[in-house]
C-alpha cells in the first residue's frame, strides 16, 4: 500500500518529509491539506492529528503527525543508518540538531519571518522587528560555528536527517528580505545542499 502525506507543498513542515523520501526513495501519495486547501480543522483529520496541522503521515494503518518524527520514522523504517544512526550516542546528536531546529531556531524567526516574509498586520512593531531578526541571525551564527568548526555538514562528514531539517530553515533564512549577518559556513552548507536533488525539489525550490 503506498503510503499518503497529508499536506501542501509549499509547508516547510511538509518539504521536510517529502525531501526525505526523496533521500529514501520512498513513493507515496500527497493530498493538499492546509490554508488554500482542504481543511485540517474538520473532524475527520483532527482524528488523525489533534493538532490540526501538516504533515501527516499514513502508513497502512500507521498515522504519524510531528515533521520530524516522520523523517525519523521513515529514516528507520528503511534501516537507513547512515541518514539516523542506530548507535545510541552518534543517533542522540542528530536528534539533537532536530530538535534543536524546531524549537530554538523555528521560535527566533517567527516574528521576523511573519513581518517580512507573510507581511502580517500584526507583526510590524518596528522593536520586535528588530528584536527578530538579531534573534533569527544569532541562532544562524550557531549553526555557522558548529559548520566551521567539524563541516561539511552539521555532524561533519556524513549526510544526515539533521541536514534535511537544517536545510530548510537556511532556505528560510537566505530567501528571507532581511539584514543577514555574514555567514560564510552556512552560504558554503547552502550550495552544497544544492547539489542533491532531493533539496532543489523540496529545500531551495522558490518556497519560502
């Protein structure tokens, strides 16, 4: 049975998982779900997801919600080692990273992000402003550290989920019109993500 991702394509949440399968190989169905689409307020995906939010994913009779469990579920499934490391301490630092991008670096760029990128009404308090986007390109500068100092990807020599992850929010940020600080270990990571495919389709693919 192939498996459904429930989900627009242009959520940065939804370009994570399909960007994986795409590492995977992975074939599966994907509905449009989210604003402009099908409702995920309904009852009928609230089942799903209590959250009513995208991605969610369906496997059989396997439903998943929470981006990054996904691409860790199916990083697993596939017994692919080298994208989520079986061993405890190696697979600890690449969920760390994960982690760390969805709730650190995703809660610094929001107000920016919402003032800048979505040009929200209520996001346009010049302090806060401000206040965002240094915030936005300090958690970037700890990535440009990390990258630096082991590259050239997050964990150093190997591909990983942590770069699927990673790899969007430095979209995010480069595509973003705002002051970015100089960053040359990250500018360098972009490009090279950009030589995979699964990124050009998924990552740097217009989408903000």
């Amino acid at each position: 049975m192939t498996m459904k991702i429930l989900g627009k394509a242009a959520s940065i949440n939804v370009r994570k998982v399909l960007w994986t399968c795409a590492e995977l190989g992975l074939d599966y169905q994907r509905e449009d779900w989210g604003a402009g689409f099908a409702d995920p307020q309904t009852p009928a995906f609230l089942k799903l997801n209590p959250n009513g939010m995208v991605p969610v994913l369906l496997d059989g009779d396997f439903v998943l919600w929470e981006s990054n469990s996904i691409c860790r579920y199916l990083a697993a499934r596939q017994a692919r080692s080298d994208l989520l490391p079986a061993a405890p301490r190696q697979r600890a630092l690449v969920e760390q990273w994960m982690d760390w991008q969805a709730g650190e670096l995703n809660n610094s760029w929001r107000y920016a992000f919402m003032s800048l990128v979505r040009q929200s009404p209520a996001h346009q308090d010049a302090a806060a402003l401000a206040a965002g986007v240094a915030g936005w390109n300090r958690h970037m500068a700890m990535l440009d550290a990390q990258l630096a100092a082991g590259g050239p990807y997050v964990l150093g020599a190997d591909f990983t989920l942590a770069d699927v992850v990673l790899g969007l929010s430095v979209h995010r940020w480069a595509a973003a019109p705002l002051a970015h600080a100089e960053l040359p270990a990250v500018r360098a990571y972009y490009e090279r993500l950009s030589a995979r495919p699964g990124f050009m389709a998924h990552g740097r693919n217009g989408q903000p």
